[in-house]
C-alpha cells in the first residue's frame, strides 16, 4: 500500500530533482463579484486525470520533464497581508533553491506574493500579464490589496515600462487613463506579443495568465466574466510565444469551479496548466 497523495498529473516528481515546482494558493478573499476560486486548485488536480500528460500541440509529454507538485499553501483568508507573506515565503524558497515557481491561484492578487519574492532576485523583473481586466485601480472599495489593484501594486515593486498586459478589455476609465502612462496595454487580443518577446529578451521575466482572459464560451468558470475574449488556441498561441523567453516564475489564476457544473472550464484550465509547463520546460 502506497500513500494516496494527490498531484496535478505527471507532476509526481521529487523536489530535487525538479526544475518546475507548482503549489496552489486557494485564496479569495477579496474578490469583487463571485467568489469561489479557493477550489480552483484541489479542482484541477482532481479533474487532471481526465486530461493526458502528452500534448499534441507541442509534441511534448509532461512524463519526460521533472516538476514536483508541493500541494496547496495553508491560508489564512482573514489576514490578506498574511496569505501574501505565506506566498512570498513559498516563491521566494523555491527561487532560492534554483527552480521555477508555478502558481494556482486563487484570485489575482496572489500573484503579488509572487511577484514580491520574483522583483527581490532579479531586480529587472519584467512582467508579461493576459487578462480581461487591466487591474489597476489604486484601490478598490477603499482597499489597496485586491484582485482589482493587483496589477497597481506590481507596477509598485518594478515601476514604468516593466508590465506588459494583452486581452485587456473591462476597466475603470481612470485605470485606462493611469495605464497609458505606466504600462504597456494591448486591448482585446495579443496583438503586439511578437515584438515584445522580442525586447524581453534575456530579461527576467513574470508571466501571469488571468484564464478570464479566454471568452466565457470557451472559459464559464470565473468570477468576472466578461464577453469578447480569445479562444484556447489564440491563448495556446501567445503562451508558446511568450515561453520563448527567461520565465523565472508564472501563475494561473481566476478559475472558480462552481459556476461551471460541466466541468468544462477545469478541463481548459488543466489544459492550458500543462501547456504552460511544457512550453516553459523545453
């Protein structure tokens, strides 16, 4: 009898001998609409096995790469500054031991644990982020550290010209009007990708995919769905681009089971998770 412990699928490996360690941050505790993407990653790692470790796509099977699946993070959803402190202390860890963090979120704004550990060991952190919303709101509701700021409070830690948004397409107008003089915004699709691989090269690069990026035809399963995304193989696409360069940690985020019974948006969320680690592991 083997002990029964749950991976993502072909994430079974030891820790060290793995060059990608994925953990989970079930955290949401300030989202702004629906809640419920706490259960995104006990979700995918569950419904993983109804999803092959090879891609056709790629040509690339998670069998033949070491990655290690170090479970979910223990989270207070009380104390917001503490559940970022827990992540920054698991990335920064995994950083420190020369390997690359892989992130289920969770809402967004786990990604600024990560990016916090990320911006401290390469100080010209770039980040490459796909959304439908820009995120970046000084505060929401009053609160500085929200799903809907989380991209303000990364634009803290790396500053002008650092962050490169593609799929934009919800946002406060003042958000829109702060952008343009801060960030790099592509609205609607990924176009403009090529040339900012392009320019990122050799650079250390962040890459975080909010999956409400993809149209709720294709991706129900969120909390803010917003009408007008792109399909699973243009997201395929800009993911295979984007792999190109010096990724020193990445994240999915923003899937919440529940409002998709059929399963479907977990199926495409596992789907662009295995995606992303073979592009990043090749």
């Amino acid at each position: 009898m083997n002990r029964n412990i749950e991976t993502f699928l072909g994430c079974d490996n030891e820790y060290e001998e793995s060059k990608i360690v994925i953990f989970g941050a079930p955290f949401d505790s300030t989202t702004s609409f629906r809640p419920g993407t706490r259960f995104a990653s006990k979700t995918m790692r569950g419904d993983s096995f109804g999803v092959e470790t090879y891609s056709p796509y790629q040509d690339r099977d998670l069998e033949d790469y070491f990655i290690f699946d170090g479970g979910d993070l223990e989270i207070p959803f009380g104390n917001t500054e503490r559940a970022l402190g827990q992540i920054e202390e698991m990335t920064a860890e995994i950083l420190e031991d020369g390997k690359i963090p892989g992130m289920i979120g969770g809402e967004h704004l786990v990604t600024l644990g990560a990016v916090r550990a990320a911006v401290s060991k390469y100080p010209d952190l770039h980040i490459i982020h796909f959304d439908a919303h820009s995120d970046l709101r000084d505060d929401y509701l009053g609160e500085k550290l929200s799903h809907a700021t989380v991209m303000h409070r990364c634009h803290d830690l790396v500053g002008d010209g650092k962050i490169f948004q593609f799929g934009i397409r919800s946002g406060d107008r003042s958000e829109f009007v702060w952008g343009k003089e801060h960030v790099t915004t592509q609205k609607f699709n990924f176009a403009g990708l090529e040339q900012v691989v392009e320019s990122l090269k050799g650079k250390p690069v962040y890459f975080t995919i909010d999956l409400d990026v993809l149209d709720p035809s294709v991706f129900p399963g969120t909390g803010t769905p917003e009408a007008g995304g792109v399909t699973f193989m243009e997201l395929l696409g800009a993911i295979l681009k984007v792999s190109r360069l010096n990724i020193v940690g990445f994240d999915v985020n923003e899937l919440s089971p529940v409002y998709d019974a059929s399963g479907a948006s977990t199926a495409v969320a596992c789907k662009v998770l295995r995606e992303l680690i073979l592009a990043i592991s090749k």
